[in-house]
C-alpha cells in the first residue's frame, strides 16, 4: 500500500482541501506516511496570493524533487493555486517533478494522477479547467480515515468575483460559484459525526454566499424569516446540525455587512461574535486603486454596525502596507481607521506584485525598508490596541473549546471562546480535546487570554 503524506502553504481554504486529499487518497487505497522521509507520494499544496508563499512552495518542491536521487521511486505533486498559475511552465522551474494539478480538479484526480506517477509516469498537468463535474468536497469524504477533529472546516463559495487590483485569487480560482445547501449540509452532518462542534464556512468572498447564479431551494424554509442566503444557511445549518455548537465563516467583506446578517449572528445561538473583516487600508484614495468597492466611512459603518447589533463581537482585519503610490498620509490614514475601528486582533502583509493583477503594472515604489517599517508600527500599535480590549475580559468567565496542551508549555491547555480568543490555563483531570469548559480570566496579553477553570 502506497503512503503519502502533504505539505500545505496558504490560507484555510488550502488547509482543508489538503484535507479532502488526504481522504480521497485514504479511499484510494493509500496510507498516511509515518513521516515526509518515508512517504512515497509527497503533495505540496500551494499559494499564490503573495510572492513569498510561491518561493517557498518552489523552494519545498526543488528539494523533494532532489532527494529522488537517494529515492528513485519518490512521486512529487503540486496542486493549490500555484499549479493554476504556472501551468506546465512549473516543470521547467522544477525539474523532476511528477504532476500537477489545480485545486478544483485535484479532489477527483489526486489518487489517479499519483497512481500514474508511481508506475513511472512524468510531466503529468491537469487545470481546472479539465476538472470533471463534480470534484468539490463530497459528504463521504469527511467519513474517508483520519484523526477525529472537534474543529473542521467546510467550504461553501469557490472562486472570486472581486477582482481587487492587487488579488491574483480570480485568476487562480475562478468565479464565484456557491455550492448547494444541501450538499452543504452532508457535509456539516458528517465533520459533526466525526466530533467536529466548532465549524468555519469558507469563502474568498463568503458573505457573497449564494449571489451569482444561485436559487436558493424551494423546499428548504427559513423559520426565522431570513431572505439572504448566508443567513438561511447559517440557520439551516444551525437547525439540523446541533452538533455543531459554534459556526463561523470567513473571510467577510464590509458590504456583506447586512442588517440580515447581523440579525443571525446575533439571533443564532451557533454563529459566533467573530467577524474577520479585511479592510486593507485606510486612505480613500488607496482603497479606490485597490477596487475594493467601499471608503473608510463605509468600512467603519459595517464596524460600527456590527458592534451595535452584537454583543461582545470581536473583528479581526487583514491590512497591506507599501501598496504602489502609499504616502506617508495614506499610511497614518490606515493607522487612524483601525484605531476607530478597535480591532482585536489585525494581520498586516508588505504588498508584493502578483502577475497578471492591475497593481503589478504600477511602480513597486515603497522601499522595502519602509514597508517593513509600516509593518512594524501597525503591528505595535495592534498589541497595545489588543493588550486595552483583552483587559476587558479579565474577571469574566468565558466558554472555551479545548484544543490541548499550549504549544508554549505542554504542562498548560489552550483553546478558544467564541470570540476566536486563544485562552491559556492549567487543565483539570478527565479534559479532553474537544470540551467545553468555562475558564475564569486572569489576566491578558495582546493575543492572549490566561486563567484558571471555573469549578
């Protein structure tokens, strides 16, 4: 039996397709490798959304592929965006390697294309464009081997219909294109089976959820009287699977913010106070060259909306700094928006140029050494900002789902509430990954909540 074992770049969506592979490639016949040294088939699922997520996928392959010297047999494939993008070109930038696949097409082709592979076969490329009719996640998938997991993600909006002009993402993932509810829903249903109760929806654009060439099914109603499909899903998905206690989905966009959503992410036990909401900047003028199709004051009202509609909501933000033509005026306009908006926690990126995007076309002219230094305020600004907010949470006893030992101190547990806050504390006898346990805070970091289970 053939073992295998994946190496995953990127973004959640990435996380779980390599999911999805690993079951499809278990159904196949194929076992999971102790280790990458003695797999026989090695994946590296990519991303190209930033330049530095491609060199290292690049660099990751160019040493599998040298190790087939002391390892003949060894089957190296590439799949994710980055196999989108570079199409054949990949294996004249990487010698040796055994086959490529896009991320639409590998869930059906994986096990096939490695299979070849094996018998010897090289240069193997299929797009997703070749994809057969139905390679996206199947209900049966989530029940294929595996480690049980209390956290899971599921995948409800493929593709981007944005077209920022710094986004490589339309171009590698295609349009949007939601899947059904129900088939949605077998798929909620079986990561429940398998002990998942804390469950993320994804999207490139998810609260674009069912807005392009969607009907939403007759003979599935809304109790509650939601009209937008996101809503109708979450509480679809909240009715029949109670399982699942905690709902997430990401990532939002600020015009997604709906008085409709707001509704289910306040009426709806299961969906989180947790919003990640990528502003990207804070200049007007900026914003306007991104095509991100809102200004700061439309930006802060979905903020502020949010904030008034549901309680102890916590929003978290991606931002670029260094993006072509940012003056210092357009920067301390960033700083000054997410002060307003008191984020809990922010993700700040240097802008790099992606091929084939609008803003590739324009002069990369931030020095280097002042992005990193934008990157830099940004980030000590975030940990004071984070440190006021998570202070707040201090003497409050909070709802946490178990995770296990901290990364930072095995003889600690970690987990996190509904906020997406990480909460460190000393475990008790019989926890398990997966409890619910209330914890009392103590104290707070920037990023960090600690306390003590409330008994």
């Amino acid at each position: 039996m053939p073992s295998f074992s994946i190496h995953t770049y990127g973004c959640q969506m990435n996380v779980r397709d390599s999911e999805i592979l690993a079951r499809r490639l278990r159904a196949a016949g194929f076992s999971d490798a102790a280790s990458e040294d003695e797999a026989d088939v090695v994946l590296v699922n990519s991303c190209s959304v930033r330049e530095k997520a491609e060199e290292k996928a690049l660099g990751k392959l160019g040493m599998l592929c040298a190790a087939r010297r002391e390892r003949p047999g060894l089957v190296v494939g590439l799949t994710g965006c980055m196999a989108n993008r570079l199409g054949t070109d990949v294996f004249g930038l990487v010698p040796g390697l055994s086959f490529s696949v896009g991320p639409r097409a590998a869930a059906g082709a994986v096990a096939g294309l490695a299979r070849r592979a094996l018998a010897g076969s090289r240069g193997l490329f299929l797009s997703d464009a070749e994809r057969g009719p139905d390679d996206a996640p199947a209900a049966a998938d989530a029940g294929a081997g595996g480690p049980p997991a209390h956290a899971s993600f599921v995948t409800i909006l493929y593709g981007c219909n944005q077209r920022c002009s710094y986004c490589i993402v339309p171009s590698v993932r295609g349009r949007e294109e939601s899947r059904d509810p129900r088939a949605i829903l077998a798929e909620v249903r079986a990561e429940a089976a398998r002990g998942a109760k804390d469950v993320t929806l994804l999207g490139q654009s998810v609260m674009r959820y069912g807005r392009t060439d969607f009907a939403w099914p007759a003979d599935i109603s809304s109790p509650m009287g939601f009209t937008e499909p996101l809503p109708r899903l979450l509480e679809l998905l909240a009715r029949e699977v109670p399982a699942v206690r905690r709902l997430r989905f990401t990532s939002g966009h600020p015009l997604g913010v709906t008085a409709e959503l707001v509704r289910a992410m306040r009426e709806i036990p299961a969906v989180c106070a947790h919003l990640h909401l990528p502003m990207q900047s804070g200049s007007d003028r900026i914003l306007r060259d991104m095509r991100r199709g809102y200004d700061s004051a439309r930006y802060l009202e979905a903020v502020r909306a949010l904030r008034d509609g549901v309680p102890d909501v916590a929003i978290t933000t991606d931002v670029i700094v260094g993006y072509p033509g940012e003056t210092e005026a357009d920067f301390e306009a960033t700083r000054r928006v997410m002060e307003e908006a008191a984020f809990d926690n922010a993700f700040v990126f240097k802008y790099s140029p992606r091929p084939g995007t609008v803003s590739a076309a324009k002069p990369d002219d931030v020095p280097d050494g002042e992005k990193r230094r934008r990157d830099q305020v940004l980030l000590a600004d975030q940990d004071a900002r984070g440190r006021r907010l998570n202070d707040r949470w201090t003497g409050r006893t909070v709802e946490v789902l178990a995770d296990g030992p901290s990364l930072r101190n095995a003889a600690r547990w970690s987990g996190r509430t509904e906020q997406n806050k990480i909460v460190v504390f000393d475990p008790v006898p019989g926890l398990a990954r997966g409890d619910f346990v209330p914890v009392r805070i103590e104290s707070a970091r920037p990023q960090t909540l600690f306390g003590a289970v409330a008994l």
